[in-house]
C-alpha cells in the first residue's frame, strides 16, 4: 500500500498532514514542546480549545502549533491559542501537499511520513499517505533492509544524492506490528507501526492524534514544515 510516484516526493507530508485549512471559526492548538512546570500540565500532543487559557509560571514555556503557524507562550503569565505573536508563514490552500508540495530536493530533513531509518520508536501512518525511509545523509549509495513481523525481509537502495526511497509494497504495513529496520553501517532500529484513527485533513486534528499515538518525532517535523523560520516568543494577556 505504500509507493511514491517520482522522488520528487520524497518529503512528501501526503494529504492529510497539510491539507487546505476549513476556514472555522474556533481554531485549537496542539502542545509540540513544554519545558519547566508546564512540561507536566501541558505534556507534547496536548489539545487546547481556542479559547481555553494557559497559565504559566516563571521559567515555564510552551510552544503550540495552530493551523497557522507555532506560537511560543514564555511564562509568567496568562495565555490563549487566540492571542500571541504567530511565528513565520500561514497555512493556505497552497499548502496542501495531496499534490505533492514539498521542502525542494535538497531539503535535509525528513517529511512528516518519512520512517526514519536509524530512529527507533512507533511511526504512525495515515491512510493514503505515501511513507518512505529517510536517512540523514545523502553523499553515498546506501541500503536499508526492512524486515517486518512475519521474518519477510526487503532490501532497498537509496541513491546518492537522495534522502529518503519509498517504503517497499513487499512488507506491508500491519497496525501495531513492529519492524526491523537496519540502515548500512548501522545499528539496526526497531518501528512499530500505528494506524491513526482519523479521517480529518485538519492539521490540528492530525497533530493531536500524532501526539495520542506519541508519535513525537512526527508530530514535531509537522510543526517545522508549517513553520520553518522559528517560533516567536508571545507576551502574557
């Protein structure tokens, strides 16, 4: 069930990652990083209603996404998802990557579906995304052997000069089922794969059940994609 088309989208974050915001008017937020006192009331994957206020204490600082952008909230002081300064770009209908918009072909990082090779950890996966196998560099031809629950293994070459090669139809994907994942000249990883339960194309809504699964890896390469310039600190009401 997984397969790209071209190696163009190989940071693909698929449909339902980014897709064209709905336009309502309440707008949640979810926790991609807390430190301090916050770190326990507002652990990473949190949802906070639109209007719902946070109040931090002296030396605590969380950072939201919104489906336009991340906002950092430095305590002390009171805060709301609807108040604060936004950091970097929006989300608009160009955003919507179900057509394949990505970083560009020399982005380093990886996309929002891309199982990363020497990461162990569960990876969750959205039906109809495409999901591939990134490593962090790219100067050499380099293979990754997948081996998945039932001892069925594969071998795949990711080229030179590429980041990530599709996930091999071969060894489908099974929910909750783990996957040896061994990159050339390294140690190999353990994935276990987790189907998310939603259907919706909201950001926010994919960012809460990336971080139901604690699929926090993902979670924060969405916040990077939304927001690539950095997060912007916010004053208190």
């Amino acid at each position: 069930m997984f397969s790209r088309t071209s190696r163009t989208l190989k940071y693909a974050l698929a449909g339902a990652a980014l897709a064209a915001m709905s336009g309502t008017a309440m707008a949640d937020v979810v926790v991609t990083a807390s430190h301090g006192a916050a770190a326990r009331d507002y652990p990473r994957g949190t949802r906070l209603r639109d209007n719902q206020s946070v109040t931090l204490g002296s030396g605590s600082v969380v950072t939201v996404l919104t489906d336009s952008g991340t906002r950092r909230w430095r305590g002390p002081g009171r805060f709301s998802a609807s108040q604060g300064r936004q950091a970097g770009g929006s989300l608009n209908a160009s955003s919507n990557v179900r057509a394949g918009i990505t970083r560009g072909a020399d982005s380093p990082f990886p996309g929002v579906w891309d199982v990363v090779a020497n990461e162990d950890g569960p990876f969750c996966y959205a039906t109809g995304a495409a999901v591939g196998i990134w490593r962090p560099t790219n100067q050499t031809d380099q293979m990754v052997t997948i081996t998945g629950p039932n001892g069925q293994s594969e071998t795949v070459t990711i080229g030179t000069d590429f980041y990530s090669v599709a996930w091999p139809v071969t060894v489908a994907a099974v929910d909750g089922a783990e996957y040896r994942v061994q990159l050339q000249g390294e140690e190999p990883v353990t994935v276990r794969f987790v189907e998310l339960e939603t259907a919706s194309e909201n950001t926010i809504d994919v960012a809460t059940a990336l971080g139901s699964q604690e699929c926090f890896s993902q979670l924060q390469t969405l916040a990077d994609m939304i927001d690539e310039s950095g997060d912007a600190d916010a004053s208190s009401d």
